[in-house]
C-alpha cells in the first residue's frame, strides 16, 4: 500500500526584488500565477492535505486560490524557513507519511522528478532526501556533502572550506521528511545565527546527529528547481514553461510555426494536424480541433473551437463557441456568449457578443451583432447593427431563416424578422417582419436637375 503524501507549500515571502505590490508568488508564468502551477503539480501527485504557509499579501494569495484543494497556514511573522513548516504542524495534525516540502517561486518542477524523490526517499528508508542540482557556478548555494551513508551535511557558502566550495552539488530547497518526526526536529532548533532565523537545513543536522539517514536526489535538469525572485527570472522561467508547453504540443501532431513566439497556457488543448502561425495567444480552458489554422496576431481566451476552422489574423475571440468549419477575421471581435453553429463567416471589422449564427449564417463585414438570435442561412449585409440597449436594458433581436439583410440596416430592438424576408438597403427596422416580406424605410429620392452645376458656378463667383 502507497504511502500517505502531504505537501506543504512555503509561500509567505514578499519579494522585494520584484518591485510589486502583488505577492511574488501571484505573478503569472505562462498564464497561471507561480503557485499555482506547485498546487497542481502537488495535486497530481495525489497529496493531501496541501498547505500553502502563507503570510505577506495573504488575503490575495487566499484569493487567487480560492477554488483550489488547499488548506492555508498562516505565518504572520517570517522567522526563517524552518519556522514556516512549524506553522502548517496544526493543519498536519495527526498526518503521519511522507511529507513534500515545495517552494512557491519554484514553478518549473516536473510531476515525474518530484515522484523520483519520492521513490528515492522511500527506498533508502530515509528520515529526510533533499532535491539537488548541479551548477556551473554554485556560488551563493548550500553544498552538498556525501559520505558513505547519504548526505553527511549541507554546507553554506560562508560557512565551507576551499574545498568545500569546489563542489557543484548544490541544495534547491525542496524536500521530502517522514512525519510526524521532522516537526519534532524543527522543535528543538534555535535561532542562534545571524539572521535570527530558523532554517530548514538545521533539520538536516539534527536528523543526522540522531543517526537518521539523509539522502539526496539529483535533478537531470538544474532549471526545473529554479527559483523566481525578479522580473528577469520571471521572463525566463515564463520563456522554460512555454517551450515545455510548446513541445507538447508539437509532439502531439500541432504544427507551430514559430514556437518562439507561440504563447500557448497550459490548461490549452489542440487538436492534431492544426497550424498555428506566429504571435497567436491562446489562453485559459480554450480548446482547438483538429486541423484549424491559427493565423498571426489572434488571441483566443476560454474558448470551444471545434474542427477544420480558420481564424484570420488579428482576430480575438472570448468565451465563444465555434462549431466546424467557420472562417473569422481578419480583424473580428468575437465576445461573451458568441456562438457559431457551423460553416459560419464572420469578416473584417465585425462583432458579436450574445449572438447565436445557425449554421451558414454568415456576417462578412463591418457589423455589430449583439444579444441576437439568427437562424440558418441567414446574410448580414455590410454595416448592419442590432441597436440593443435603450440606455437601461439590453434587448433581443431574432432573425429567422434564410434571411436576406442589406447593407447599412439597423435593427431597433426587441425585434423578430420573419424567415425568408428582405431587407432593403439603409432600412432601420422597427416594427416585426412578417415571413417572406420585403421590410424597407427609406426616404423617399430626389432628382433636382442641374442643381450641382448651379451650385458650383455660384461658388465660383463668390470667390471672385
């Protein structure tokens, strides 16, 4: 039987590189605050409880993830990271397991490294296995020095010998304890060092003067423990996690053209055989079918894309759904509550927000649609507009089938056009039409004849 698993998640740091009033690990890496990406990945991993240690900007870290699985600890002054896995003891009470300690600013951790610790540390029997990396230049980190039996200490940099500091293994601050025990250890430390603070690395001397084992396990790739404590890290862990996403993609039969520039979250998913052209974002639970084309500078957020659809460039769409084969943009706006049944054109300069099109409806340019019902086969000439708010209320228009609109209309709503009816060129409806009616307004023309040659002959001697 699979040992219990809590993860506790260090995340009460204000981070004052950052220069932010938002808590550092609030900032968004590829679409998803930092922390949030270690809840998931913690909640994948099947622990439970989670808990974030939460203290500077903790009402909107509580927020932020509000929805989440998780149950908050409090650290309401920092005393060190020790002192902040003393404060989730109570939200741990009566857990015994292996318990994972995570880093909030650390987004990148893969599930299958963090189950390799896990496995590590449960086959050596350890009482703690610390997550390590190499580094080319470890200069400011811990070290890690091994002996025979695991890991006989971890070093500071102020603190190691020349040959001490010669050594590349390097200590990333994620760790896998046995509890209840590492509560008992962090009990009897003190605070007696420069910083007055309690660290977590004191667990590790005070397993091992127990005669306890320490392990280490280390990481393939040293920027999955990268931590996150600037703008510049931020854009580069930003620029890690997209190209992780990217790849995914590319292997699951997405072509992008230029994965560089791609911004792709990782809630996204995409159908086979689609092509995404540079600069396309597409953000929080979008969905794409298969063979769609994506085409520069479009933003999709939270949208239901299906099959063989090709949005041109410049387009933005939200919270819309697109059924197969429809064509938008370039330079469409589709909003809120927008949904194309199917074989639907929406051209330049057109937007929608609360329209339903039936399937081959089609409105190919410069229009606004909103709060509108259309059937199918429905044409919606150039410059049409439903004029849905009175200044109070927001009301509906329906259009039936195989409606024919001409350029320049307005719909005054609450209107209903009936099926297979007309509409004249510069109309402005007002009234119901009935069922295959012609429905036009104009004013009546006319013709003054000669009136622009008199006219400019008079002009021209005034100037005189």
């Amino acid at each position: 039987m699979p040992k219990k698993l809590a993860a506790v998640i260090l995340a009460a740091g204000q981070g004052t590189r950052m220069k932010s009033q938002l808590p550092k690990v609030l900032h968004p890496v590829a679409g998803r605050p930092m922390l949030s990406h270690v809840v998931k990945t913690a909640g994948t991993l099947g622990a439970l409880p989670i808990v974030p240690v939460i203290g500077h900007g903790a009402e909107q870290v509580r927020q932020v993830l509000a929805e989440e699985p998780v149950t908050f600890a409090l650290q309401e002054e920092q005393l060190g990271t020790g002192h902040a896995l003393l404060c989730a003891e109570d939200s741990l009470k009566g857990f015994t397991g292996d318990l994972l300690l995570l880093c909030g600013d650390v987004p990148l951790l893969r599930e299958t490294t963090l189950r390799e610790l896990l496995q590590h540390h449960q086959k050596t029997a350890a009482s703690v296995t610390i997550l390590t990396a190499q580094m080319q230049d470890p200069t400011g980190y811990g070290r890690i020095i091994r002996g025979e039996n695991g890991v006989e200490r971890i070093v500071e940099e102020k603190d190691a010998s020349r040959s001490e500091r010669q050594v590349d293994e390097i200590n990333t601050g994620i760790y896998v304890f046995r509890a209840p025990e590492a509560f008992e250890f962090l009990r009897g430390l003190d605070n007696s060092n420069a910083q007055g603070e309690y660290y977590l690395t004191d667990i590790v001397a005070a397993a091992r003067k127990a005669g306890e084992r320490i392990e280490a396990l280390l990481i393939d790739t040293a920027a999955e423990a990268m931590g996150i404590n600037d703008r510049v890290q931020l854009a580069e862990a930003g620029a890690l996690m997209r190209q992780r996403i990217n790849e995914g993609h590319q292997r699951a039969g997405v072509t992008l053209v230029d994965p560089a520039t791609t911004y792709i979250e990782p809630d996204v998913v995409i159908g086979s055989d689609s092509l995404l052209h540079p600069n396309v974002h597409l953000r929080g639970k979008t969905t794409i079918g298969s063979g769609c084309e994506i085409e520069p500078g479009v933003v999709v957020t939270d949208c239901s894309i299906a099959d063989q659809v090709h949005l041109k460039p410049g387009s933005v769409l939200s919270e819309s759904s697109l059924g197969d084969a429809c064509a938008v943009g370039p330079m469409a706006h589709l909003r809120p509550g927008t949904v194309l049944n199917g074989n639907n054109k929406i051209g330049n300069f057109v937007e929608t927000k609360k329209a339903v099109f039936g399937e081959k409806s089609q409105a190919s340019h410069l229009t606004y649609i909103g709060d509108a019902s259309l059937g199918k086969n429905v044409n919606i000439g150039c410059g049409t507009i439903t004029c849905n708010y009175d200044g109070v209320n927001k009301h509906q228009t329906t259009i039936g089938d195989d409606v024919f609109v001409g350029s320049d209309t307005q719909f005054v709503a609450p209107v209903t056009i009936g099926r297979g009816s007309l509409i004249g060129a510069g109309s402005t409806i007002t009234k119901d039409v009935p069922e295959d009616a012609l429905a036009i307004t104009r004013a009546e023309q006319k013709n003054v004849a000669g009136w622009a040659i008199r006219n400019r002959q008079k002009l021209q001697k005034q100037k005189k």
